[in-house]
C-alpha cells in the first residue's frame, strides 16, 4: 500500500474527502482504496469492532459458504501468503481474526470510529457535499459518502404478539452478544430455518435441554462438505496464487468450482445419480455453479435432483413424519438460496429435537414463558430468532438520506430500488453503495470489490479531470433498473417467494434485489463507462 497521508487523518475530523459507512469486508476494502489513490478517508461502524457480517452474526455455527480463500481479499499477495485459513469454509471467529487482521495490517483502524450509527446523512446542493450525523452525537462532512452497509445488515423480527414478554433470554442470529450464550441445559426454540437457523440447530444441540425447531418454510439443504485445509493444500494455493485470481476476477459468479458442460438428461440415468451423488459430496455452492447447466431452467431437471435430495433427507431423518416435514414442497432448488449444512438433518434423530411445522400449527403468540402455537404452549429458557434481514435496501433506507431538493431515499424508492450497476441513484450525487441491491450474484465480496474498484477509479478520474460532483444519468439508471426487472423473470426455477423479492418483510415492494445478469453484465456495462469518459455519470463541479 502507498504511504497514508502525512499527518493522518483523525477520524474525528469534521471534513473529509471519502466517507464510508460500515466496516464490513466492502467498506474495509473502500477503506483501503481511498487512502491508497491518496484521498482523506474516514470510516464509520454502527457496531463496536471490525467485520460487519462477521462481526453481527457470531452464532455459534456461524461460517463461511463460500471456500474461504475465495472470500477473502486479493488485492496483497502478502496477505494472502502469510494468512493461512484453517478450513475450506471458515467459522466466525477465524474470519472476525483475519478482518482485524487486515485492518491492523494496512493501519487503517485509526481511520474508523465504532459505535457511530449514521441517523442522517444530507446532501448539501450549495457546497456539494454530504453533511452526515452519526449516534454518538458527531457530525461529519464529506465530499463522497460511500455506503458499504451491507444486504443483510438489518435482522427482522417476526411480528409476533408478545416477542417482548418473554422472560427468558431471547437473541437474534444476526444480533449475537459477543458475551458468549450458555446453552447447557436449556429448553431452547429456534426460529426460522434459513441458512444461519440450520447452522445453529446442529452447534448447539449437545448443550441443550431440549431444542425445538420452528419452521414456517423448510429448504433445500445440503452437505456443505467443509475440512481443513492440508499443508498441502496451503502450498497448493500459495504456489497458484495467480492463477486462482484470475479465474477469482473472471468468473460470473466469483467461485473456483468448474461448470459442468452437460445438461440433466443427457447423462443416462446410472451416470445422472452417480453425478448427483458426486454433487451431494462437492463443496458448497458448487452444487449450483458446478451443476447440471439446465438446473435452473428446465423444471424437470430441477424437480429431478431435489426428487434426489428428498431420498437423501429421508435416508438421514429417521422419523419419517420429520422427514417429509424437512422436504420442501413450495419451491424449487436454487429458488431460495440454497443453505449448506453439516450435520443438520441428523440433529433431527437426536430425541432431544422437535420439528413444529408452523404451516400446520401457526404461531400465535409468545408468552412470558414460551411460544404458542395452534396446539399448545411449549416452555422455553431461551428462544433465538433465527428469521433473516431486510434484504438488499433495510440499511440504505434507515440511514436518513436526502439528496437534491431533500428528497428521502426511502420515498425515492419507494416501489423498489432503482439504480445504476447497483452503486449510484439519480438525485443523490457523489452517493455510492458497492455491496448493496442490484449489483450481481454470487460470492459477495468478487463483485463488492468490483464495485470498490470502480468507485475508486471513478473518484480518481473526477479529481484527475477537475470534477467533483458525480450524479447518475436519470436514463442510465432506467436502463439498469428495468434490465434488473426483465432479468428477474428470466429463470422458470425462480419464483417470486424469496427474500431475494422482499416477500419476507410484509409491505415491502415485491421487486427483485440482485442482478440475474451478474457479474458479466457489471464488467461490460462497467467497461463502457470508462471508455465513454463516465459518461452515464454527467461529471460537474460544484458550485461552491
Ligand atoms: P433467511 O434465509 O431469510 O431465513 C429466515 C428464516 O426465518 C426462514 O426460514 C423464514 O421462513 C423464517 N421466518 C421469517 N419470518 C418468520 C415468521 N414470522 N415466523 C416463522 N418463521 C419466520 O435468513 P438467514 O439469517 O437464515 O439467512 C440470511 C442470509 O445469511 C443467507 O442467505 C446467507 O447469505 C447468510 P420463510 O422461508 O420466510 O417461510
């Protein structure tokens, strides 16, 4: 990294170049990026350390699904060699460590304050910039404001009567107290059966009293096949370091595993099962990159491999009622994102756990005691609230942002968000959001650092060129938002029941978070702002 600037910034300076929000992998990388083209940078956090995600949700069961060497940052190979990751899909823990291991590394904590929630952030159209309050009472000035805030950084809670009766202990997984929960012995409710429920079902049944499941909808489950990583493997990685970025920077969906070249049914069906059985045993997601290429598009081919997984959960789950309960009926493989799990349906046979299916017997109401539910209460010590974020837009909109004229982002996008390569809003200059709605699908932090890098270059060209307000073009940003639209009905796998859709949250608009097009669409679409001189962007400079 380049020299910081000489004397350093102190994050309580009121005025700066770059202000970024969050200190999650993305903003960290913003972070980084800023101070090394030579800006002012300060970083603000919501929560009390470094690693956003990884910071919130520290669950027991907590961890990576995607390998762990192509979650983490490329951009030093020094920091790539000197940090080993123990296992393919690392825990919590590892990855908090390794974060403030970056941070620490590249000296970029005394550029960050914790604890400063951001309660309003205004654009100012006479001197251009962003006048933004955070909670613990200080005020900032900044010539770009970048929201690394993250998709699933606001946990929602189920509108349930009575959530704030309870007497016992009540935590939500993406709220997790850094003290540790004791579990021993507990009569414990699990709610939600979403990618960090089954992650916390098997960690923490051997503690238990009892474990009662709660589930409204239940997923496409699979083995997330995890290990640790050999010292083998270690040297392996080091010595194809470049290789792996390549494929890493190139690939659609930003993972190693190879595509497959052959469609469902054009493997007889001894080779088709021995595929899936190889699928079943392959790591993580590569049971969606790696797959059949129709998996997603032909119905058949889809309802022909979760015909295999459901033979798979019942050869697991030994109560055949519990079984079929854990088999999904309303959905697709894929139409959801798929959880990876280890030893989830097995935690099933331990006479300990329970399966309420709320589809049958509905939740009405939490008491001081426990849940209750159409055929009864069951008393709990402890109930985790296993039941996911407001995806996509939760954070942009709890921010108080206002742009031109004053207008509120959250009224701008009222019927959904509307953006260019996920990253600008029309209306709100010299506002960016790498990690949030729109952008593509994927390994997260691939097209996150996309995002960053084009931010950066794109902040780098306006000082270079004497501009210093960037403000979409309306039309950029209709092109994009309806291209995200006609993409979200593309794939006959994908309904509309998802988070994915917002249909999680009630009375959010029912428009599609992701890009369908990926990380190829933000390359090309990328590439052609650069070539056009950020054309899309109308560079100005602002009056003041
Ligand atoms: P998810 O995947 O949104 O899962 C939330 C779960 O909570 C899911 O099973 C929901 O059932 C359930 N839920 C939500 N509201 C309720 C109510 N009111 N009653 C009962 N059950 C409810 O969140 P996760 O935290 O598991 O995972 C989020 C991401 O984190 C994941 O995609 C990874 O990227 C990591 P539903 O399906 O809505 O019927």
């Amino acid at each position: 990294m380049a020299a910081a600037p000489d004397p350093p910034p102190d994050p309580r300076r009121s005025e700066v170049d770059v202000l970024v929000v969050g200190a999650g992998i993305t903003g960290i990388y913003q972070l980084y990026r800023a101070l090394d083209a030579g800006f002012s940078a300060v970083l603000v956090e919501a929560g009390g350390g470094v690693g956003g995600t990884w910071y919130w949700n520290r669950y027991p069961g907590a961890r990576f699904d995607s390998e762990s060497y192509t979650y983490g940052y490329l951009f030093s190979r020094e920091l790539f060699e000197e940090w080993e990751w123990q296992e393919h899909f690392a825990g919590q823990p590892e990855i908090e460590r390794y974060l403030n291991h970056v941070v620490d590394k590249f000296d970029l904590r005394r550029h960050m304050r914790f604890g400063a929630p951001v309660t309003s952030a205004r654009f100012d159209e006479a001197s251009g910039r962003w006048d933004v309050v955070t909670g613990d009472g200080r005020s900032l000035r900044a010539g770009y404001l970048v929201a690394a805030t993250g998709v699933l950084s606001v946990p929602h809670f189920p509108d349930v009567p009575g959530r704030g009766d309870f007497a016992g202990e009540q935590y939500h997984t993406g709220l997790w107290p850094s003290a540790p929960v004791d579990f021993a012995g507990k009569r414990v409710a699990v709610v939600g059966t979403g990618s960090s429920g089954v992650q916390v079902i098997p960690a923490i049944v051997g503690d238990v009293a009892s474990l009662t499941v709660y589930q409204r909808t239940p997923n496409w489950c699979t083995p997330l096949n995890n290990a640790p990583i050999t010292g083998e493997e270690q040297a392996q990685l080091r010595a194809r370091f470049d290789e792996m970025c390549e494929t890493l920077n190139t690939s659609p969906s930003g993972f190693l595993h190879p595509a497959c070249d052959r469609a469902t049914f054009d493997d007889p069906d001894e080779e088709r099962l021995a595929f899936y059985e190889h699928m079943w045993r392959s790591p993580g997601f590569s049971k969606l990159t790696s797959h059949y290429t129709d998996l997603l598009f032909d119905p058949a081919a889809n309802a022909a491999w979760c015909e295999f997984l459901a033979a798979k959960i019942r050869s697991i789950v030994r109560d055949p009622v519990t079984a079929d309960r854990l088999i999904p009926k309303s959905h697709r493989f894929g139409e959801h994102r798929p959880p990876f799990v280890t030893g989830y349906f097995e935690a099933y046979n331990d006479p300990k756990v329970s399966l309420v299916d709320l589809g049958q017997t509905p939740m009405l109401q939490v008491t001081t005691t426990g849940i209750e539910t159409a055929d009864g209460v069951r008393g709990f010590d402890i109930i985790v609230w296993a039941t996911g974020f407001d995806f996509g837009t939760g954070a942009l909109n709890r921010m108080g942002i206002r742009g031109r004229r004053g207008i509120a982002l959250e009224e701008y996008w009222a019927d959904g968000p509307r953006t260019f390569l996920g990253l600008q809003t029309a209306g709100f200059p010299n506002l960016f959001f790498p990690g949030g709605p729109h952008a593509a699908a994927g390994n997260n932090p691939r097209y996150n650092g996309d995002q960053v890098d084009f931010v950066t270059a794109t902040l780098v060209y306006a000082r270079d060129h004497g501009f210093d307000t960037i403000e979409v073009d309306p039309e950029a940003e209709e092109e994009w938002t309806a291209m995200i639209d006609r993409g979200a009905m593309r794939s006959p796998s994908f309904g509309v029941a998802s988070y994915y859709f917002g249909t999680n949250i009630p009375g959010k608009p029912r428009k599609y978070l992701l890009n369908s097009a990926g990380r190829p669409k933000l390359f090309k679409e990328m590439a052609k702002v650069v070539d056009s001189g950020y054309k899309a962007f109308g560079l100005t400079r602002s009056p003041a």
